[in-house]
C-alpha cells in the first residue's frame, strides 16, 4: 500500500498535466487508504505496547536478582 502511495504521488508530479485530475484522485484515495490500514495497523500492537513495560521489568528484576545472588556468595 505504502508503494501504490509513493507511486501515484510520483505520477502526480511527473506525469503529464492531462492526468493530473485523475492522478490527483488516485493519490488521495491511496492516502485515504494508506491511513486506515496504518491506523489498524499500529491499533493491533497497542496490547503488545501494554505489556512490553512489565515484561521489561520482569526480565530486569530477574537480571538484577541473579546478580545480588552471585555476589551474595
């Protein structure tokens, strides 16, 4: 999607002006696209984005006690 964005944009600068209407409508509804399926896109990681906070502190938690047992001994 992101490709047929980039290239109707570049079809809009370079192409002939008697495409421009049409090409003009092609990229703005690539856009428009483009950003719902964005949109969906980082809306589906949001959970992982959530969890990642605590799954680092586990891992240093875990980290930091291994350490204060090695040098316990």
């Amino acid at each position: 999607m992101t490709s047929r964005l980039f290239a109707s944009g570049v079809l809009l600068l370079l192409g002939p002006t008697a495409w421009r209407s049409q090409m003009l409508q092609l990229h703005q509804a690539s856009f428009i696209l483009w950003f719902i399926l964005m949109t969906v896109h980082v809306l589906g990681h949001l959970g992982d984005m959530a969890l990642s906070p605590t799954k680092d502190w586990a891992r240093r938690s875990r980290r930091l006690g291994r350490v204060r047992e090695r040098g316990d001994s």
